[in-house]
C-alpha cells in the first residue's frame, strides 16, 4: 500500500508535471532548432514569438466565446488556434522580409543575426504588451479535469490522490501528433526534404536547384506554427503572462543545445530532460520519502534540493555542464 | 575629435542643460548622473562587442553583482549574527562549497573515463549534501535575528568608494566563470551562456536573504557624499545658499547630486583614458585584427581564446563597477529593478546608436539614449492623448492610452533595428 502511494504521489507531482512542461518544451526547442538548421542562427525573438501568438490565440478565443461558440469539453482555445498561427506565421514572414532577408543576402556573420533577432524580440514584445496588456490572463475553459484527486481517492481508497487535469492530458497528445506530423513532413514530403538537404549542405542543395527562399519561408511557417501551439498549450497548462515566455527562453535554448542545435531529435529528448530535471530537483522528495523509507531513515525537512526560484538554474547547470562535455550536444548537433 | 564629434556632444549637453533650463535642475542633474553611469557600461559593452565581437546578453547579470558590493563592503556588520556563530558557519559552508567544486575540477583533470565519472558524481552529490548540511542551519541562524531589519550578515563597515572596485572584481568573478566555459565554442553560446548566467544573479540576490535582504531590500547604504539634512543644518550652507538667491532644501539636492557628478565624471574619465589608450596599443590592435578575422589572428600565433576571456573579463568588470555606482547613488540596493530590459538591452542600444568599436561613440550612445529613455515615455503619453483626443470614451481609448507606457519597448527596439540596418558603423564611428 505504501508502495503504491508513493508511486501514486510520484505520478501526480513530478512525472505528470513533468511530461506535459517538457512536451511544451520540447515543441518550443523544436522551432528554434529547424531555425538554426535552417538560418544557422540562435532566434532569441522565440519566445516572444510563442507569447505573440498565444494572445492572437487568446483573442480569437474570447470572440468565439463571445459568440457563444464552445468545443465541448475541450478548451475552446483549440478552435482559436489555426487563427493565430495563421496570424503570427504573417507577422513572422513580414519580419524575414523586412529585417532577416537584407542580413541574409548580405551573408552576414551569425553574431549580427543573433542580435537583430534581439531586437526583433523587443518589438514583438512591445506589440504583444500593446496588444493584450501585461497581465495575467488564464483562459482554459471546457473539463478541468480528466481524473480528479478526491474522486481517484475515494475509489481506490489509496490516501494519495491523482489528478490529471485535461490541459496536461492535452499536451500530451498535441505535442505527439504534432511531432509526429513535423516527422513526416521532415522525412516524406518533396518540400520537407529539401529542407533538410538545406540544412546539412547549403551549396549542394542550392546546385541541385532547391528554391533557398522557399525553404526558408516554409521553415518560418513551420517554426511560427510550433511556437503558437507551444505557447497555446503552456498558457492553457499554467496562464499566459507576456514575461513568462520571455523567461521561458533559457530553458527553450538550453534543451535545443542539450540534444544538439539543429537536430529535431535532440529538441525533443532535450525538452524532456530538462523539464524532468528542473522539477526533479525542485519537488519537495519528503512525501514519497515517507511512504518508502521506514520510519527512522525518513527524512526531517522537506527533502527539497532547490528550491522552486532557481527552476532556471537547474538547465542553466544542465546546458554548462553540456557546453563543458559534450558542446555538440547529445544527439550530434550541427556545429561547436 | 573632429568638428562633427564635437557638435555631437554639443548637442547631448544642450539637450540637458535645455531640460534644466525648462524642467528643473534636478531632473537634470538626475539624467545627467545616471548618463555618466550609463556611459561607463557602455564602454564597458563596447569592449567586448566593438572590439572583440563578443555578445554578452547578461550584462543585468554582472550590473547587480556590482551592486551587490556596495551593501557587503560598506554597510555596517551584524554583530549579533557573528557572535551566534552563524556568521563564520556561513563562511565556512562556502568556503567548504568551493573547495568541492575545486576538488571536482581537480579529479575532472586527473581521471580517465568510468573512473572519472563515478569520482565526479561522488564528489559532486555527496558535496552537496556535506554543504547543504552545513549551510541550512547556518542560514536560519542569520535570517532568524530580527528579520524586520536585518536578516542578513551585514557588510564589513568600509568606506562605500571601497565597495566601487570590489564590485567590478565580482562582476570580473561571474565572467571568467561564463568565459571559461562558453568561449571558445559557437558565438551563440556564450549569448545563451550569459543569458542564464544574469537570470541566475538575479534569482539568487532576490531569494538568499542572508546576502542582501533578497527581495526586502536593503536602504540607506553610506555614501561617499554629505547627506541633504547636515547641508540644511549647516548654517554656513544656509548663508551661502542665500547669498546665491536659492533656498536651502534646493540647493542642498542640487549641491549632492553635482558632487556626484564629480566623482562619476573622474571615473569616466579615467576609463575613456585607459581605453583610449588599450585600444590604440599593440593590444587593441591585436583584439580588432582577432575580431576581424580569427582564423589569420590565430595563424598568427594569437590564442584568440584567451583574448577573447580576458576582454570579456575586462568589460564585465566595468559593468560591475557601474552597478556598484548605481547603487551607492540611489543609496540602496533592490534586486526586484534589475530587468534584462533596462540594463541589458538599452544598453546594447546605447553602444550600436553610439558606435561600436569607438568609445567616443558608446560614451554619446550612453547620454544620448539615457536622455531619450527617460523622456519617451512623456513623450508617449502625449502623443496618445494627442491621438486620442478626438476619440470618444471608451474602452478602445483607455486601452490606447494604458499601452503608451510600452512604447519604449517599441521605439527602442525599432531603433536599434534602424540604426543596425541603415547606419551599422553608428553615430562616431569606428576609424
């Protein structure tokens, strides 16, 4: 029975959490990794483009609300979606072609892209701010939860409690059918390979007659899409603040280069590491200690190696101790 | 200095002698002592971008370990927390934390494959538990004594023009930790590098109340100047106040607030000086030929990551030297202001507006965009209501006018998108 609780307790507070933060992850380090396979360089406007989006999102969500349109028991920010990705795929397309494309025709050092993206991230950010305020903004609606804690008690009459809200059940399955979409166009579609033959060697793929422009305009599309459903699904999991993805960014970049920048792979099994650490070194252990340990070994304090302010530093330590070993990252990125 | 250099300047000090003129000369003197500031992180920026290419996003990072100076050097010791033990237990865990990191490091260098892992691991987890162990107790004994006031271990009770270059060696500390690391690898990474490593000061400065009160901030901190109230009191100030037609309460912000500006124009000095003269050495020229081309520098016997450490090193430093600046000119410390935004990006913004690669050029960035930092947002606020005004109540129009505050976001970011795409070398460029 104790074994059993602390398994239960194990469930609900670190491998649910942490399965659903690292397919959010995940999705975000995807984009900037086919960005930095296919513009070679690191995009630091990602999370705002993620925070754009997910407003665009929320707006379409409150006028579907307003019209009294619901998706059942999903959330309605789901219905909302394909607007905003469709939005913040224009904004990030005009962006190439206002700032990214001069730099690129000019073959300009990676540094001076990386700060253009800076700046870029500033605008956008002002734009968000401007357009849906600093505030915070929570805006699930439909089922709250899939399995509820009182509700598992009782019927298992186990003492821990399980719950599985629906907004992490959902980010499960989005983030595997969206990957498992971005695969199949990675490895099957005509468009999909060119890409990849764009990222491993430029000058072969433009002698075989690979349209350089085309390539780097589906790849915004793709890595817009991938930030507004990953910003969508963090803000429908936890709430959208304008800040937060700003903050997001670090461990978004330190998951993309644990797995090795430029390798989709690595993204994912990066976002996943990562989230499984930060809330592995953060979670108080005591409660899982207790049901396991006997009594005299069980612990005094809260058994909490971090605490939860320096989430961040856990992938910050993770990616130095990558950078100091192993700088192509896990899975055999594209460069040192 | 040529003619257009000079009318530059010219034209920065009219426009704040113009806001002494219209608004009041304290606002003035306000913008004028945080621009000198704002002017010596630039250079310290522009020496690691303008001359060795280096991208540092963390600059808030090494400003607030600057500031953390201040408050460790100057103000007074708790002594009740050093006689309860807690004090020196508290050392002694960091003491014991760092011999452990050395000790790793130490075994990373000695041992071969499973071995050094397996040590690595050992010494690593058990270290931090041993350190944990002894730190915890020690940090409750501290944060416990009158936490209303104190909760920290105070300062050493020196003079704060001390806390000055201390800051700019902690700053110095941060980065040769990152440089060690990150340089040497992809320019990306030591972005990124950075990036986490600002994040992290400022995540420790706000949460470890034993350092500096973390989020309850620590105020009055000495200052290197008299304080209004003995000016107000000295009848001799008071006469002389008269005699120049001022009262005394004016005068006496206006007097502290130029003794500053003397200090923080020495300071200024002597730095645009030593640069001046580091990058029109042997030295400076070796850095730019690195920056322009590594692969020949390198060819040429330069280890160009050693170079590129110590500059970063270099530069960091002055950061923390300015972040110890601020502090002691605001006279206390709160780790809740330091946002990437304000000092890591507007100063990014000063150094390419100004110049990169020329400290001429980051030193009117610094004034200049301080200048327009601090008047934007008016400037916003009037332009919406200017928008606005035909507009009729309502949602829209209460909307329109809340966002003006993130207009800065906007304008500076576009500027440094403008200035980047159309005028790259910057308003002084480099010769």
């Amino acid at each position: 029975m104790d074994i059993l609780n602390a398994l239960v307790a194990l469930l609900n507070f670190v491998v649910i959490p942490a399965t659903s933060y690292g397919a959010q992850l995940a999705l975000g380090a995807l984009g900037v990794t086919l960005i930095y396979g296919i513009l070679r360089f690191s995009n630091f406007a990602h999370g705002d483009t993620m925070a754009f989006g997910t407003g665009m999102v929320i707006l379409f969500t409150w006028w579907f609300q307003s019209m009294g349109i619901h998706f059942g028991p999903l959330p309605t920010a789901l219905l909302a979606l394909p607007f905003g990705i469709a939005l913040t795929a224009g904004l990030v397309l005009a962006t190439d072609k206002a700032v990214y494309q001069f730099y690129r025709k000019q073959k300009a050092a990676p540094v001076i892209l990386v700060i253009v993206s800076m700046g870029v991230m500033f605008v956008m950010n002002g734009i968000t701010r401007f357009i849906i305020g600093v505030d915070e903004i929570r805006f699930a609606d439909g089922g709250r939860f899939l399995v509820n804690a009182n509700d598992f008690k009782k019927s298992t009459g186990l003492a821990e409690g399980l719950a599985f809200k629906s907004t992490q059940a959902l980010t499960i399955v989005a983030a595997v059918i969206v990957v498992a979409l971005l695969f199949w166009f990675l490895n099957k579609t005509r468009t999909g390979k060119s890409m990849r033959a764009y990222s491993d060697n430029e000058d072969l793929a433009l002698l075989s007659g690979i349209n350089p422009e085309r390539v780097v305009k589906v790849t915004w599309i793709i890595a817009a899409g991938l930030a507004t459903i990953a910003g969508t699904l963090y803000g429908l999991d936890k709430s959208f603040k304008a800040f937060n993805y700003f903050q997001l960014l670090l461990p978004i970049f330190a998951s993309a280069i644990v797995g090795g920048l430029g390798s989709p792979i690595g993204a994912i099994a990066g976002g996943f590491l990562i989230a499984f650490s930060e809330v592995g070194f953060t979670y108080a252990w005591k409660k899982v200690a207790t049901y396991v340990l006997p009594e005299s070994l069980a612990p005094d304090g809260l058994a909490q190696l971090l605490s939860t302010d320096y989430k961040f530093a856990v992938s910050f330590a993770i990616l130095i101790v990558v950078l100091l070993f192993k700088p192509t990252g896990l899975f055999k990125g594209k460069s040192v | 200095m040529n003619t257009r250099n000079i009318l530059l300047f010219a034209f920065v000090a009219f426009l704040i002698i113009f806001e002494g003129m219209t608004a009041s000369w304290n606002t003035a003197l306000g913008i004028l002592n945080m621009g000198l500031i704002s002017a010596i992180l630039a250079l310290g920026v522009n020496m690691q971008w303008g001359y060795a290419g280096l991208f540092n996003v963390g600059i808030v990072g090494f400003v607030a370990l600057g500031g953390l100076a201040p408050v460790l050097i100057a103000t007074p010791p708790v002594t009740e927390v050093w006689t309860a033990g807690g004090g020196f237990r508290l050392i002694l865990a960091l003491l014991m934390g760092v011999a452990i990191i050395a000790l790793a490091i130490a075994l990373n260098h000695r041992l071969k494959g499973r071995q050094r892992v397996l040590a690595l691991l050992v010494t690593l987890i058990g270290g931090f538990f041993l350190f944990r162990a002894v730190f915890d107790p020690a940090v409750e004994v501290v944060e416990a004594f009158k936490p209303a006031t104190y909760s920290n271990l105070g300062g050493l009770g020196l003079p704060v023009l001390v806390a000055w270059p201390v800051g700019g060696l902690l700053a110095a500390g941060a980065a040769w930790v990152i440089g060690k690391t990150a340089l040497g690898l992809r320019s990306d990474y030591l972005a990124i590098a950075t990036l986490g490593i600002g994040e992290i000061i400022i995540a420790v400065m706000k949460n470890e109340d034993w350092l500096a009160r973390g989020v309850k901030n620590v105020i009055s901190i000495p200052r290197p100047v008299p304080y209004e109230v003995d000016l107000q009191n000295s009848t001799s100030f008071v006469e002389r106040a008269a005699s120049f037609g001022t009262d005394p309460v004016t005068a006496s912000t206006i007097v502290v607030k130029l003794l500053y500006a003397a200090l923080f124009t020495v300071i200024l000095l002597a730095l645009i000086w030593a640069s001046e003269k580091a990058l029109n050495s042997p030295w400076g020229r070796m850095m730019r030929a690195i920056r322009d081309n590594e692969v020949a520098a390198e060819a040429m016997g330069k280890d160009v990551t050693r170079r590129h450490l110590q500059i970063f090193i270099l530069g960091s430093a002055i950061c923390g030297l300015a972040g110890a600046m601020i502090v002691t000119l605001d006279s206390q410390l709160t780790p809740g202001t330091y946002n990437p935004l304000r000092f890591t990006f507007l100063i990014w913004v000063m150094v390419i507006v100004g110049g990169s690669g020329n400290n001429w050029g980051a030193v009117l960035g610094g004034f200049l965009i301080w200048f327009l930092w601090i008047k934007v947002e008016p400037w916003g606020n009037g332009l919406m209501d200017f928008i606005t005004s035909g507009m009729a109540d309502g949602v829209i129009k209460s909307h329109l006018q809340d966002s003006a505050a993130h207009m800065r976001l906007l304008t500076m970011g576009l500027v440094l998108l403008l200035v980047l795409r159309f005028s790259p070398r910057g308003l002084i460029p480099e010769r």
